[in-house]
C-alpha cells in the first residue's frame, strides 16, 4: 500500500520536481529538451539536476515538459509510472471524496513567467469493469480558483482577474465539468482517456492521461494531467488567438490540469 502513495504521488504532483540526496552519476542524455528531460528517472544523475534547472529557469520549459509527461504528443513511449504490479482498481462504482480530492492548474506567459493554482472539487465518480475504466467524471468548482505561487496584494488581485468575465467568469459559470467517453489501458493502471471538458458552458473534446490504483479494498487512488486551448472555451484576455500585436503581454492559450482524487465504494 505504501508504494502505492509513491507512485501516485509522483503522477498526481506532476508540477513538483523530487529532491535526491545522492551524489550525481554520469550524464546520459544527447540534448536537454523537456521530452528528454521527461524520461529520465534517476534522481541522483547529473541529468536530473540539469533538467530541474531547466525546469525551475523557464516556464515554457516546464509546460513542454509536463506536457512529455502526459504524453501529449510524440511522447507515446512515456508513461506516469512504470511499475506494473501495482493492485488494480477493480469492478464498481466509486464517488470521489471531495475533501481528499484536487485539482492543480498552471498557466504560462509569454517570456517564461508562469502561475499555478488549485480548484476544488464539487463531486465525481469513477466506474470500473474488472480493470477497465468504463466511464466517470469530475464536476469543478470553479468559484474556489484560487492562485499559490503569490502572495498578499498580488495574488488577490491575480484570483479576482481569473474569476472575472476577462477569463472564466465565475459568476456566470460557477462549474466545470470532464466526463470519460471512452479509455484504453497502456497497462494495468495507465490509461490514455478521451473525454469531454465543459468550461463556460462550452464542450470540447478532451484528452487526460490517468492512473487509477487500487486504494484498500473498497477505494481507488486516481492521479495524471490534461492539458486544454483555453481559446477553445472563449476566454480571451491576453490570448492571440483573438489579439494582434500583444508582445510581451500574451498569455499562452494552453493551460495545464493535474489531478488527485481518492474515490470510495
């Protein structure tokens, strides 16, 4: 059960980076571009402390990088955990318990800047067959966005703009909704999900990579990432999808979603 929670830890959090106290071992890779980056997985070797520099430098890096992890892309090599004999979720229904579900957001800007956040969770479910994932969905509550790379003065003035008509307009469209339409299994517990995301009342295609475990025997443990054009969902402000000549005040229409839900029986 233990190495459940690392491993789940590691796909849910996908923003963080680890620390390793080891000496770094030789460096391997060719070229430090964040789809390499993506795949290295010794904490100690000198290319994980040469991409985690990478990584904390430059924002765009970071948002090409988690987009590697989740696959998105050429990257179809690239799974959230390796380890296979991980239990299974197996058949039934499950609610998502709220209190110990989240999602993660990051938005990035032109020039490297970027800002990341949390939303919480209404409700959900998750429904198994066997060790299928046959259906399920997240329903966000998009009045609780709130921002946690600022603080003070500058973080609420930053919450209040995101919860403004200028971007999803909260008052209006107080949810969020990703329903699972269908999944393939890469594994017993990696699944390349497509689905539908509902953001200011507009529904588009969407695709999530998941892990879904067994949590106990009645729960599951369910981390991964979707990525989502924001100008698909008409939210406009600083996007140049619908603006010329923004230069350094263009914001970058993709915004990235990490996810950490326990379900129950």
């Amino acid at each position: 059960m233990k190495n459940i929670f690392l491993v789940l830890g590691f796909a849910a959090l996908l923003m963080a980076c680890g620390e390793h106290s080891s000496s770094p071992a030789a460096t391997t890779l060719q070229s430090y571009d964040a789809c390499s980056c993506a795949t290295v997985t010794d904490k100690a070797s000198a290319d994980f402390e040469k991409c985690k520099e990478l990584r904390m430098k430059d924002a765009n890096f970071e948002s090409d990088f988690q987009k590697c992890l989740v696959a998105h892309g050429d990257t179809t090599k690239i799974k959230l955990v390796e380890n296979s004999q991980i239990p299974q979720a197996t058949s039934g229904a499950y609610a998502v318990v709220v209190g110990e579900s989240s999602i993660g957001w990051m938005g990035t800007k032109v020039g490297g800047k970027k800002h990341t956040g949390t939303m919480a969770l209404k409700s959900g479910s998750i429904s198994m067959d066997g060790a299928n994932l046959i259906g399920g969905e997240m329903i966000i509550d998009m009045r609780s966005l709130s921002n946690t790379d600022l603080n003070g003065e500058s973080k609420t003035k930053l919450e209040g703009h995101l919860k403004s008509d200028d971007f999803f307009g909260v008052e209006k469209h107080p949810e969020a909704k990703f329903v699972v339409k269908s999944a393939t299994a890469k594994d017993n517990v990696n699944y390349e999900v497509n689905g539908e995301l509902t953001i200011k009342g507009i529904t588009k295609p969407a695709k999530a990579n998941l892990v879904i475990a067994k949590n106990g025997d009645a729960g599951v443990s369910v981390g991964g990432a979707l990525t989502f054009n924001r100008a698909d969902f008409d939210v406009r402000y600083g996007s140049d999808t619908f603006f010329d000549n923004l230069g350094n005040d263009m914001i970058n229409d993709e915004v990235i979603l990490t996810v950490k839900i326990k379900g129950a029986k």
